[in-house]
C-alpha cells in the first residue's frame, strides 16, 4: 500500500520513517520531547496520527491546587511554577506531589533521574508537579528494598507483573518466589492480587522482598469474610488505609463504572470481565449508590 491509499494521512512531522517508504500505521509516530512545567509538556511523546485519539488536556495539577494554598500577585498567567505559590504557614510536604509543589528536589525524584537517563532530576520535579509522573514509593516500602522509579508521558515504557495466591493454590513462599523471577526478568511493578491464603502475611512479605513497587487491588480482600453488600464506606476507607500501612505503594480502584453504565453492561454475552469493576457494579446494584 502506497500512502496515497491509505485511509489515513500521515502527519506533516518528518520523512516517511518505512525502510521501504511504503507507508506506515497509525500510531507509529511519535511527537518530540517538549519537557514544560505547562499544559505543553502534555504534547511530549504524544502520537498525533492516532485515529480517535483525543488532544491532551490543557490542565495540569497545577489547575487543582488546595484551597489553602494562595496565588501570588502577578502569577496570574504563569502560575505552572513552586514560585507562583504560597502554601500555608508550617505546612511540611508528605508526598511527592507535595514536595514538587514547594520546588523540592526528593532523594526519590534524584533516583528516578538516574533510572530514566534522558530526563534531569529537575524535569522529573516538574512532571510530578504537573500531575503527568507519579512515583509509587511508599515510606513503609521505602524502609525495605524499594529503589524508587516512575510512570509518566516523559518517562520510558515500563512493564508490569501480575501475580497472587487463590484460595486453592500458591502461598507466601511460592508468591515471594514469583516476585524474584519477575523482578529477574525486568519487571518495574509488581501487583499483588492474591484472593486466598493469610494475604496480610503474603502482602508484607512481598512488600520486604521487592525492589519494585508493590499495588494491590483493595476490593479483593475487602469481601473476604463478609458479603460485598456489607461493604461500607468505612470498611473501604479503613482497608485501604491498613494496606499503606503496609507499604502498599499504588492501589487499583475500578472508578471507571458508574450506575448510568450498568444498562449498556447487562446484556453483554460475556459480561463484566473485570473482577474488581464486576464486584463494584454488584455493589452499586445491591445499594443503589454511586460507585
């Protein structure tokens, strides 16, 4: 195929890329680095030819600022900097996200920087501020093995590794040992998603063992020993807060289902696949609540 039959146009970025300059795939390009602490750096890496494939945002993190932090006189217009706010007196930064907010370079952020090669402990302060990179690196993990890494538009692809014990097959030892081989073979996070077995053991465990950070999905062992009707938002709240205890670094939360989707699912030959956004939308039927 020609590139003058194709259904698609090629973008007016550069040389057709093919050894053979028979035309490409959608998709296949990608747009320079344009590293900003603005909405421009949502172009970075970004794939323009991508059929369907919607415009970045033109807000950063720095549009959802707390309400107790004031914006400086004559930052009106530039305002995607630590220098363009003033956060509230005594405040002393717990996350990441914080701590890019006041200009803080972290020793996590340093790592990260030597890890993703092509970007300055700078650039990676500014990406976290924007809310376009997250370090997974929880201080109780931090204490163990965790050498500190990133997602992120700016950042290299990374890979992650599922795993988990079931009621019927796999324990602590047989999960601590899954996580050496992923690890072994370049994993860059690991989930754990046991569903059986004494998972607060085999949680800790892996969270000691890992050099990688560890995520969960909380909702799986919210419903052990109770019925997913009886989940309240206590029960949720405090889970979730036991897990980071832990050391637990990234959770998955299916917020992507809402009651108005329910009707568009039911029919569905195959159903819900997800089992976390399965158990959300039985939770939201059985209450008749908003996930």
């Amino acid at each position: 195929m020609t590139d003058s039959q194709a259904s698609y146009q090629l973008p007016p970025i550069g040389p057709n890329p093919s050894s053979s300059a028979a035309g490409t795939n959608p998709g296949s390009f990608a747009r320079i680095p344009r590293f900003s602490p603005g909405p421009e750096g949502a172009w970075t890496f970004a794939s323009p030819d991508t059929p369907g494939m919607p415009a970045p945002s033109s807000k950063t993190a720095w549009d959802f600022m707390p309400e107790d932090w004031q914006l400086k006189p004559g930052f009106e217009q530039n305002y995607h900097c630590a220098e363009a706010w003033q956060a509230p007196a005594d405040f002393e930064p717990v996350t990441q996200l914080e701590s890019a907010r006041l200009g803080i370079i972290t020793p996590e952020m340093q790592r990260v920087a030597e890890r993703e090669p092509h970007l300055t402990a700078e650039q990676i302060r500014d990406e976290v501020a924007s809310g376009r990179m997250v370090i997974p690196a929880n201080k109780v993990h931090l204490s163990h093995q965790l050498d500190p890494m990133c997602i992120g538009r700016a950042s290299l692809t990374k890979v992650n590794a599922n795993m988990g014990a079931s009621p019927v097959s796999s324990g602590t030892s047989e999960e601590v040992e899954k996580l050496r081989w992923a690890i072994r073979w370049g994993a860059d996070t690991v989930m754990d998603l046991s569903t059986g077995g004494n998972l607060d053991e085999c949680r800790e465990a892996i969270i000691q063992n890992s050099t990688a950070p560890i995520g969960t999905v909380p909702i799986y062992s919210m419903i052990i020993g109770r019925k997913l009707s009886d989940l309240t938002h206590e029960v949720i709240l405090d889970s979730l807060e036991h897990q980071a205890q832990q050391g637990v670094d990234y959770f998955t939360v299916h917020a992507g289902v809402m009651r108005a989707h329910l009707d568009y699912v039911k029919d569905r030959l195959i159903g819900i696949v997800s089992r976390g956004g399965s158990l959300l939308a039985k939770w939201m039927l059985d209450h008749q609540q908003e996930n």
